[in-house]
C-alpha cells in the first residue's frame, strides 16, 4: 500500500510493480435529484487527481423501504450508466437492497483506476510557495446541489426561478467532473499535487 488512509488523500493507492490500481469510496447521501451522476464523477474526480485513469465502477444503492419503485431503480441506474458512458468507465458490480429507517437513496460508489507509479501525484504533496491553478470556479457541486435540492424553499425566500435553473444546470455545465481537466494537467504540466 502505497498511499492509506490519510487526511488530505481522498483515495487508496496499492502498489502492482510498475502499475498502481488507486481505489476510492464516496457515498452520495445529500442529493437525490441525478444521485447516480454524483456518484460516478464524485468518486471519478478523487481517481483523477491522483493522476490516474478512472477505469471500474461499483455502487451500492441503499433505497428507502416506503419510497422505492421501478421507476426510482431505473432512473438511478439509468443516471450511473450514462455517467459512466460520458468519462469511459465500465460499471461492473455493485449491491442493490431496500434498507429500512431511509427517506431517500443513497448511492456509495467505489471507483478504481490505473496510474503509472512515477505518474502518482498526491495532495500530500502540495508546498508552500508551489503555484495553484484554479479550474472552473468555486462551490459549483454544492450550488447544483442546493438549487436541486432546496428549490422550493429558494423560490419561497426570493430566488428567482431562472437563477435556481441555471445554478441546477451547474451540474452538467461548467459541471461537476475534473477529469478532462486533471487530464490536461496530467499531460501538460508538471503537477505534484492536485484536489478537486
């Protein structure tokens, strides 16, 4: 085990010879609204900042024992396959089960990926005086979320409609996945430390 568990590094990196698999686990338990495009590019965006090649998915998908149709089962799926569509990982096992005590889903995703090891990069890396470069912007996770989640009580205090649509829409644009950016720098600069 190359990198265990530590603060500041959001994945696990187990050393194979010249190759090292890095596996993350995130659960999504706040947004229900795409619950299963949160968990692919969550979890993917950890694989990506540690240099490596987001490459197998699992989810874990905990559903409320009053509130679970066929409907609800086959959007969560539908949102995991397409998210993993759009970025090239293969979904390859998981759990699913009614779980008794829930009010809305809950998806734990594990990712697992590749990455050379003298391409591992990890946060623990970062140093005083090193440059940072910001990409997209700022809170753009936590406004889709707030926007999808907490609609109803945004409009009631004054948000408009079209400001709580655009901030939703923060999901998929600027939207919430790194890895074409991590990718970037992963060939273009010489990163030492990244985080999402």
């Amino acid at each position: 085990i190359l990198v265990g568990p530590q603060v500041g590094e959001d994945a696990t990196v187990i050393e194979f010879g010249d190759t090292c698999l890095v596996v993350k686990s995130d659960p999504i338990t706040f947004a229900t609204d795409d619950i299963g495009y949160y968990a692919v590019h969550v979890n993917a965006n950890d694989i990506a900042t540690m240099g490596a090649e987001p490459r197998w998915f699992l989810a874990t998908l905990l559903l409320p024992e009053k509130a679970t149709d066929e409907d609800l089962v086959e959007s969560i799926f539908d949102s995991i396959y397409r998210a993993a569509a759009e970025i090239g990982v293969s979904v390859c096992g998981g759990h699913t089960e009614i779980t008794v005590g829930l009010d809305r889903p809950i998806v734990a995703g594990q990712m697992l990926g590749e990455v050379k090891k003298d391409r591992l990069i990890q946060s623990s890396r970062l140093g005083i005086g090193d440059a940072l470069l910001l990409t997209k912007g700022l809170g753009i996770e936590a406004t889709a979320i707030l926007a999808k989640e907490k609609a109803l009580e945004l409009e009631k205090a004054g948000i408009g409609k079209d400001v709580l649509d655009r901030a939703a829409n923060y999901l998929y644009d600027p939207g919430i996945s790194i890895l074409k950016e991590a990718r970037i720098a992963c060939r273009t600069g010489r990163i030492h430390a990244m985080h999402d």
